[in-house]
C-alpha cells in the first residue's frame, strides 16, 4: 500500500513539473495561445476598424472636438486608431483630446505619446469599443526631425478566439524617405521577434496582429513594400484610397495592414473621399486628412 501510494506521489510530482516545463515551452505556448485555425463562412469573426488622422498638429488650424466625435460616431468602428492627438498642450486650450473624444463617443481610450508639445504631449491614441487590456508606447527611429511612436495594445474583441494586437503609428512626412523606412523596420522588428516582448505580450508574434496609422507614404513606394514582409495591406478593387489632402485628395497616405499569420476577407473599404457627405459628415471639413474605414471577416487564425 506504501508502495501504491509513493509512486501516485511520484506521478503527480512529474505531471506537475511537466505541465510547468510546457507552459514555459515558447513552441508550445506559441501554438496554444493562437493556434492556426479555418472558420467556416457563417462562424467567421467580424470586426470594423478605422484609422483617423484628426490634424491636432496642423498649423492654421482648430480643432471641432464636436464635429471630430460626430465623425468618428459615423463610422460605427470597434476600434479606431487616431494620430495627431494633442493632450493637455497651449495650442489646444489645455485639452485633454483623446479623453474628450472617448467620453463623447462612449468608447475606452488610450493616449500614446510621441513628443513634448508646447507645454503638453502630442501623439496618436487608440478608442475602442472594448475594454484596452494593455499597451506599450515605442519611440520609433525618427532621425533628427521630430520624434514619432508607434503604439502597441491589447484587446479581447468578442467573438475572436484570440486577443487583438492593435499597432497605431504615424511615419515621418519628410520627402527624403531613409526615416520612414528604418520606421517600417522597427515595426517588422517586433513581428520579427527581433524585440523580446515575452514578459508582456507573451506570444505576440503568433497572434492576431493588425497596423493601421498614418504612413505618410503611397502603397507603391519602397516604404510600403517593406511592410509588405510582413502585412498585408488591405485594399478592395475599384476603391480610391487616397486619402490627402482632404480637400481634393491626390495621395493614398494612411492605410490598414493586417499580419500574414491571418487570412481576413475584406467585406468593405471605405474611404469617404469624393467631396459629398458619407453617414452626415462632410468629412473635407474635419480634418485635412480622409478616414480608412474596413469591416473585415477573418477566414484563417
């Protein structure tokens, strides 16, 4: 009986040692966490997501949190991704603007700053339906011109079998590109494991992993094309994608990418860019720059 009773002792012993050696384990971790999965057509996830440039850093310019709020409402987005935020600086009356834009459009927020301005920050800001679980700010590579960030969070969007990673960022706008390209391969840096994100976004890289912001650069320059290691840019044939200046668009600046670990099908793209009203906004007199707007379904985990 004492003999029965050490070896159950022993079993368990090395069942416990085993399953904390397998959470441990990257591979194994990396799988569970995210495994590789088909939805059949009436059980894929949905999710409609948006990226906003909303012009707090425009010269010559104030900002209409009202009308900025009523844009952002019309979209109806889960997530919306914002740059050129200002909080708490003199230009913009001291306003917090990301927290002011949560509170009138009902969504949780988060402020991500890039770079002191006048006596206050300015960055980008995630909004989002549900609740932000965690985010990390990272001052990007920006040369001696003004510093950028790209901002990093999580997010549990029902219906998904797997947190969303949520990437906002907004690239240099020199013309001389070498900035916005080593940007870019910061960006590819993480998805590359090349930045040991373990202890706290624990099997990132297997993920479900979307980038939008504000690139400053056109889908067919060698900015893009480096992303496209990576992402994949979200398009739909016969939708024009330019999206500056707001006014009479001629350049496709800011875009959605999603990661190459998934197969979304893009239900729609819209970019409210012809100059009429889209869900009453006239959206030429928000800002100078046109939201990106999709509603995706995701085919493959």
């Amino acid at each position: 009986m004492q003999k029965k009773s050490l070896i159950f002792v022993f079993i368990g012993l090395f069942s416990l040692v085993f399953n904390t050696y397998a959470k441990d384990d990257l591979v194994e971790s990396q799988y569970y966490s995210s495994p590789n999965k088909m939805y059949p057509n009436d059980k894929q996830p949905e999710i409609t997501i948006a990226n906003y440039n909303i012009a707090g850093g425009l010269r010559k310019h104030k900002m209409d949190l009202d009308l900025v709020a009523k844009a952002i409402k019309s979209m109806d987005a889960d997530i919306v991704t914002l740059e050129e935020v200002d909080q708490n600086t003199t230009r913009s009356g001291n306003l917090d603007q990301a927290k002011i834009l949560a509170e009138k459009v009902g969504m949780y927020y988060v402020f991500g700053k890039a770079t002191d301005m006048d006596s206050g920050n300015y960055g980008n800001a995630i909004l989002s339906k549900y609740p932000i679980e965690k985010t990390k700010i990272f001052p990007l590579p920006s040369g001696d011109f003004e510093q950028r960030a790209l901002m990093l969070s999580k997010i549990n969007v029902p219906g998904f079998d797997s947190p969303i990673y949520i990437f906002n960022t907004h690239f240099d706008w020199h013309e001389e590109d070498d900035v916005r390209l080593s940007q870019a391969r910061f960006i590819n840096s993480i998805v590359f494991d090349d930045l040991d994100l373990d202890e706290e976004f624990p099997n990132l890289v297997t993920g479900i992993m979307l980038l939008l912001g504000d690139f400053n650069s056109v889908k067919n320059d060698r900015v893009i094309k480096e992303l496209e290691k990576y992402w994949s840019l979200v398009k739909q044939e016969n939708v024009d994608t330019r999206t500056w200046p707001a006014g009479n668009p001629g350049l496709d600046l800011d875009h959605i990418f999603t990661s190459r670990n998934q197969k979304w099908y893009v239900e729609k793209l819209i970019i409210p860019n012809d100059g009429n009203e889209w869900n009453n906004v006239h959206w030429p007199l928000v800002s100078d720059h046109i939201p990106v707007i999709a509603k995706l379904k995701l085919v493959e985990q």
